[in-house]
C-alpha cells in the first residue's frame, strides 16, 4: 500500500518580524538509502503539493528553515524520534568572556532541555534566558522537539544535539541545531523568539496510510 506523510513544524509566532510567507531556507538533508519514488507516481503529484527542491526522486526528505521544519516520507513518520541527521548553523564571532558564558551556557542549556522534554501540551517547547556577566549580557535559549515524541526521546534527542552544539561551535555567540526530532538554540547577540502565553498550540499532524494519497499538514505555531 502506497503512502505519503508529511509535516510542517513552524515556530513563526515565536519570532520577532518573521512574515508567514518569507521563510529561510537552511538545509535539506535527502534520505538517500530509503530510496527513490517513480517519476510520474502518484506520489510525486503529492510532492509537488509540497513543493521542495533539492532531492530529486527521493522518497524521505527533511527540509530545515529558519522558521520552520518539513518532512515527507513514504512511511510513517509519527512517534519515530530521529535525533540524526542534523545541521547546525553558528555565528563565527566567539563570545569575549568564555569563562563566565561556558558555565551559565552549560546550566541554562540543561535545564531548557529539561523543560522543553516534560512539557508536551505545548509540542515539548521552552525557552528560557540568563544572564552571564555583571554587564547584563544576556543568553536566550530556545528547545523544541515535536510532539510525537516521549518525552524520553525529546531528552535523548535534545541532548545529542547539546553535544554537537557545545563540541563542535565550542564559545559560538550563537548556535542553532536542528534534526528530525528537535531543535535547540541560544544567542547572545538578540532575543530571537516570543515569550510564550499560557494557551499551548495545537498539532494536527497526518499521518495517512491509505490509497488515496493524501497529506494533510500538521501546523504548530
Ligand atoms: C535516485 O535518484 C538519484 C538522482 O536522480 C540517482 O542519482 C540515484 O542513483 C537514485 N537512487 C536509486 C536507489 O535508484
Ligand atoms: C518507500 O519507497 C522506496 C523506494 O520506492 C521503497 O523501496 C520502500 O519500500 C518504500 N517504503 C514504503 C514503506 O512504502
Ligand atoms: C572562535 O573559536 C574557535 C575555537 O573554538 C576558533 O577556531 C575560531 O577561530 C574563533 N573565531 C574567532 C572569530 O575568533
Ligand atoms: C538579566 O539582567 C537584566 C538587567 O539587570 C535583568 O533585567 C534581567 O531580568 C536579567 N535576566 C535574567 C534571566 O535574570
Ligand atoms: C572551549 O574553548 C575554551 C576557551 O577557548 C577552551 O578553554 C576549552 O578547552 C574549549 N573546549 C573544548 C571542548 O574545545
């Protein structure tokens, strides 16, 4: 049976004077050894619905923008989590007091990830700030994991993603890394997001295994 799953994840309303329709592109990241669907499928007609670039005649793909994330696959895609593949993007100046950013980055990273894994109503999301030297400079963190996802995985995969963030873009002013499953962010150079109110978004994911073919996307703003 012939299947087609996808969905869009947007954090927009989060964002300071982001328009719905100006999203940035990131990356995309082809997952080749699913393989490829058949020019001409019925399964391609879908795609051109969702209308990405990039990975021609692959079946699974992920697209990362700023904003946002898109994922279409041929199976199920729901309750799946996928700490890998990922990418990351990071600002190439470093912060200028390492010593005083490296241990409030380490905290407030940890507990943002442990706030983001046991809130679900809001689709696992948290943000939080702190403050690393006496001259108020100040770190805004950002983690979110779909809500298909236990809560257990929202950790594991936010914590591989801590990893890459803090080995890799070690003293970054700002590091945003995405995969699959979840996103974490800081910067120290602007407060990048809304404060969240109290109403959690809602999900409506699709997840339509049936002949007829069709995606309905699932928006959590
Ligand atoms: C899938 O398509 C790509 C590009 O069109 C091609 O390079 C690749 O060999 C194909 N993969 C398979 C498994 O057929
Ligand atoms: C997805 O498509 C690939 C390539 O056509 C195929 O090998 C694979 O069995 C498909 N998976 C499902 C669940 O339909
Ligand atoms: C920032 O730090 C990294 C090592 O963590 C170093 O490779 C890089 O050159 C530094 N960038 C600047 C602009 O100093
Ligand atoms: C950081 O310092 C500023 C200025 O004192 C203060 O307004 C802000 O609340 C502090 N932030 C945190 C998270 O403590
Ligand atoms: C990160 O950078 C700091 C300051 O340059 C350095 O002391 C520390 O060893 C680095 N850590 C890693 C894991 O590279």
């Amino acid at each position: 049976m012939l299947s087609f799953t996808w969905f869009l994840i947007c954090i927009i309303n989060q964002f300071h004077g982001v328009a719905e329709a100006a999203f940035k592109y990131i990356d995309v990241s082809c997952v080749e050894e699913n393989g490829n669907y058949t020019e001409g499928s019925v399964y391609e007609q879908n795609l051109l619905t969702v209308s990405v670039l990039g990975c021609p005649l692959v079946a699974e793909v992920v697209v990362w923008y700023y904003e946002c994330m898109l994922r279409y696959a041929n199976h199920s895609i729901f309750s799946v989590s996928e700490p890998l593949p990922g990418i990351s993007i990071y600002g190439r100046l470093n912060v200028s007091d390492y010593n005083a950013f490296a241990p409030v980055l380490a905290k407030t990273l940890k507990s943002v990830i442990e706030k983001a894994a046991r809130v679900s109503a809001r689709g696992h999301f948290a943000t939080k700030s702190a403050n690393f030297t006496s001259l108020f400079d100040e770190i805004y963190f950002l983690a979110q994991c779909t809500p298909d996802i236990t809560e257990f995985d929202c950790r594991n995969c936010l914590t591989t993603r801590r990893s890459i963030m803090t080995n890799l873009y070690n003293g970054s002013v700002r590091v945003t890394s995405f995969s699959p499953s979840c996103q974490l962010r800081y910067d120290t150079t602007k407060k990048f997001y809304r404060d969240v109110s109290s109403d959690p978004p809602a999900l409506r994911p699709s997840n339509t295994p049936s002949p007829s073919i069709t995606g309905v996307p699932g928006i959590l703003f």
